[in-house]
C-alpha cells in the first residue's frame, strides 16, 4: 500500500515486494529475539563480513535488505484499526491476550502485595513514558505489579 501511494520505497533491488512468508516470518522474529540479546553499535553490524564479526549467524539467516524491508513495512493492525487517540491499539490484541492468560494460570496464595515497577525505556513520542525521579530506572513505562509472596 505505501509503495502504490509512493510514500515509501523498496529495500529490494528491483523496488517491489516480495510475498513474505512463514519461514521468513519466523526467522525475522528470530533475528529481533537474538538481536536483544547480542548488541552492537548499528544495525549494520549484524551482517558485516569483518573478521570481528565472523562468529555473527545473522548475515547466513537472511539478508540486510529483506531485513530491513520487512522492518519498514511490518505492522501489527491494520491501517485502518488505527485508534489515533488511543495509545496501545497496536498492542492491544497482545494486552488482552497476558490479561487472559494470566487469569487462566495464575493463582495467588493469600499474602500478595501490589507494587509499582518501571520498565527502561528510551522511546520519547509514545505518551506513556513516564519519570520517576527515585527510582534506578528514571524513565520507562511504570507498572503496577500483584506479587504474590509465595511465587514471587
């Protein structure tokens, strides 16, 4: 849709898209989870043939170009299911999923206490960051966590 409407261009070579498949899917999943894990300084980094960085399986598992096009152009809802004033629409689908499942598997003892919780964050544009002048984490997203003296 944003290439018909020429708002965006193509990582591809031929400046079209290609079909994205399942096995694309997962390995670019799989890409984001190893990248939280393994940081470097750029995303260039991760495909570069430098002998620094010869141990590196994220050039073999898919290249910089399609990795790129399917970060540009991945998005969650549908243009059109986009709540402008409503802050987590993108992830709602995920909220309501954790708030299910939580209620299915989680089962406290009687002691539990309620507690705040920042999460690290960076982003500046979301609305829902938040500072916190005395805690580790000044900036992130703030929490309200059940803990359960038993479980943790």
């Amino acid at each position: 849709m944003l290439l018909d409407k020429g708002e965006r261009s193509s990582y591809a070579p031929h400046g079209t898209w290609d079909p994205l498949t399942s096995e694309e899917l997962y390995r670019f999943f799989g890409i984001i989870m190893y990248m939280s894990v393994v940081k470097f300084q750029s995303l260039d980094r991760y495909w570069s043939t430098s002998p620094l960085y010869m141990n590196n399986p994220v050039k073999d598992i898919m290249s910089r170009n399609r990795f790129q096009a399917i970060l540009s152009f991945l998005q969650v809802t549908p243009p059109a299911d986009i709540d402008k004033g409503e802050k987590l629409t993108r992830i709602q689908a995920l909220i309501d999923h954790v708030r299910d499942t939580s209620k299915e598997l989680f089962h406290p003892f009687r002691e539990v206490a309620v507690d705040e919780r920042m999460v690290a964050s960076k982003h500046k544009y979301s609305g829902i960051r938040q500072f916190v002048k005395d805690k580790p984490a000044r900036f992130g997203i703030k929490l309200w966590v059940v803990a359960c003296n038993m479980t943790g």
